[in-house]
C-alpha cells in the first residue's frame, strides 16, 4: 500500500457522515441484537449469576465496589453540575454527578439514583446500560436506547459514541448557554471547556466556564460563583476532586473511542477505498495529537493521585519511556503518541483499517517524516518508535 493513499486525501469523513448516518440498528451492524462482550457485561452476567458479591445496600460502598472489580480508579472523579444526563432531574449544583473511567470503561453516579454504565465492545463501540441496586435480588439492568437521544449525536457522527457538554447552567434549572457543539477531544481550546462542570486544586478559578452558575438578567447572563464543594455535601463522594488532569485524560480518550467506532461500522459496511484513507488518516492525527489545544500558561498540575493511578499502567521501553509519561508544561504527554493504540478496541480494528493506520504512523514517524507532522521533532519521532517497537505486539516488522 502506497503511504501517499493515507495522506494525500481531500475527502472529509465527518460532513459525509452527517449526509448519510449509519443505520447502526441494522444489518449488518445489528446493534440492538448483537450479545455484548464489553467490561461492564461480563461484570453484569457476573452479578446476575450470583458469581460475584457486591454490597447491595450501601450505595458508595456498591460503587467502589464496582470501580475496583472494574479496575478503575477512585482518583478519576470528575464532577458535573449540569443536567445533561438520563437523570437531568437528580443533577444540580446540590447533587452533582461523577463520572469514573479508565481506558475503555465509565461510570456515571449520582447520588440517590442510579448508576450509568457504558464500556467497549469491539464490534459494537460503546454498549450503554443503567444498572439500579435492588434489595433482596441482583441489581437490575437495561439497556436502553434512550441513551442515544444524546449518545448518537452529530458529535459522534450519528453512531454510538461518547460526548461531553459545557454550558452554563441555570441556577433554577436547565441551562442558559452552551459551547463547543459537537466537538470532542484534545483539539477542544480549554477555554471553551467545563462549563457545567467543576475543576479542582491549583486549577479551580484558572477557565472561565468551569466552577459557575448563571441567572437569566434581561437580555444578559449574570454569572454565579460556584466553587466545588460550597453547594454539595462531599461525603457521597469517594473523593474530593475533580482534577484538570482527568479532565484532560479523559476528553482525549472520548473522541479517540468515536474514531474507532466509526472506522469499524465504516469498515463492515465495505465503503469505498477513499473514505477508509480518510478515516485512517483521522486516527493517525488523533493518535499523534494533531491541533492538540494548548494547556494553560504555567502548565498543569495535577492531582499526584490520579497521576500515579494513570502511570501504573504504563507499558514501558526497556528504557523505562512509555507514551503514558506526561510532560504537562506545553503539552498533555511527552510522547506524542497515544497510549490509547494498545486497547483492545484500537487492537480489533478490521485489518483494512489496521494497516492504513499503522503505514501512516510509520510515514510520519520516519526519519524524514511528513511536513504536517514537523511539530514533533526528530528526537520525539525514534523515541515514539522505539517505545511502539518495545511495546506493541503485532506491529509491522518494517516499522
């Protein structure tokens, strides 16, 4: 395969997309009909087949049960105060909802109601269940398609996919205004994110959006100061944060899942060679942080719990680099390569996907590489490539 079929492509995926949505319900994808293989249904037959006992009766104790049997850490805690969720009418500034994750699973919380469960199948993309606690009996568990009222937007190109909202809700409901539509991902300017949402630690009064209220004056928004933990009890919480850094983590991770998920519906479906170098060209961008928004003057400094959680699971060069290490001063990570490409769902992509993908990392990694990716030195290049080669089974051997 030619490299120049990858990147020299004029076609734009997503306004194609948005032309003709995927019938992702239908055959051959079958949404609704396919058995999941995601994290949280194996832990779901689990729990349903009495094979694994989690406290029923204590609804914090039930989560962190969860979050551990799931392998994701407390540490990521992210909290939102704006109603955009299934449960719009338990979240406000009183009750806020946390959101936890690793890298292909993610719960949402809130507190007196149920808990929002969405992990990765590799056919599938993101499967989206409500599990309700009962007493006497396992938990009850639906999958529901009112979750695609908001997660099969124009965001996520009209498939099953991830989002995430920044408005400035209203202090007696709903929301007066709202940001970034249909963007997702590191290339969002963080100006433009959080609203609705809280920041903690040194980062808490640092963007303009996060950590406020609003109230509708005539024809003008007045704002409202909201800092984390002045309206809510934190004790329902397992922590007290909602650090930058997660946010960062997490908004990376969301937009990466959405370009797997359409590169596999695209790929079942046997599109035409041009849309499957789009697509490939896309992830290769995303995966080396093409447009990454710039941090915050200063940089960032996180939460070293979080940040000790994320790099422990590092997979590491025999020179101890990995593309999990930070650099958090100009940029998100040191490496400017994703530590997203070992999941399993990146893993599974269709090989006609696979190749194109890996064929464009080796051209923009090379020696010379390619003049849209000169924003990544020669010096950061080998060492992308020695971490893949160290690290990645399965990668080409010409790499």
């Amino acid at each position: 395969m030619k490299l120049s079929s990858v990147f020299l492509v004029t076609l734009c995926v997503s306004d194609v997309l948005l032309a003709q949505p995927v019938p992702f319900g239908e055959s051959p994808h079958d949404y609704w009909k396919r058995k999941p293989e995601d994290a949280v249904t194996q832990v779901v037959e689990k729990l349903r087949e009495g094979k694994l006992d989690l406290n029923l009766t204590d609804e914090k104790g039930f989560l962190l049960a969860l979050l551990k049997e799931l392998n994701i850490p407390v540490s990521s805690q992210l909290l939102v105060y704006s109603a955009t969720s299934l449960q719009g009418g338990l979240i406000k500034a009183t009750n806020p909802r946390a959101l936890y994750f690793n890298e292909e699973t993610y719960i949402g919380y809130v507190p007196g109601g149920r808990l929002e469960l969405s992990s990765i199948d590799p056919e599938m993309g993101p499967v989206f269940q409500i599990l309700s606690r009962t007493q006497g009996g396992p938990p009850r568990v639906e999958r529901t398609d009112r979750c695609m009222n908001c997660h099969a937007g124009n965001a996520m190109r009209r498939l099953p996919g991830f989002f995430t909202e920044s408005v400035i809700p209203s202090a007696a409901g709903g929301s007066l205004d709202g940001f970034r539509r249909n963007l997702v991902g590191h290339t969002v300017p963080l100006e433009e994110r959080f609203g609705g949402w809280h920041v903690t630690g040194p980062h808490e009064k640092q963007f303009p959006l996060a950590n406020l209220l609003g109230r509708s004056d005539g024809s003008k928004i007045v704002h409202i100061k909201n800092p984390p933990g002045s309206q809510f009890d934190w004790s329902p919480y397992p922590v007290q944060t909602s650090d930058l850094l997660a946010h960062l983590v997490h908004e990376h991770q969301l937009e990466f899942h959405n370009l797997v998920t359409l590169a596999v519906y695209r790929a079942r479906e046997k599109v035409d060679t041009g849309e499957i170098n789009g697509i490939a060209r896309d992830m290769v961008r995303y995966l080396l942080f093409a447009n990454e928004a710039k941090l915050p003057s200063g940089g960032v400094k996180p939460d070293g719990t979080f940040m000790q959680d994320f790099l422990s699971a590092k997979k590491a060069a025999p020179d101890g680099t990995s593309l999990r290490d930070f650099d958090l001063r100009s940029r998100l990570f040191k490496h400017r390569c994703s530590y997203m490409i070992y999941t399993p769902g990146f893993q599974a992509l269709p090989s006609v996907i696979k190749d194109r993908v890996y064929a464009g990392l080796r051209s923009a990694l090379s020696d010379r590489g390619l003049p849209e990716f000169n924003y990544i030195s020669p010096v950061e290049r080998k060492q992308i490539r020695t971490i893949l080669k160290a690290t990645l089974p399965g990668l080409p051997t010409d790499f």
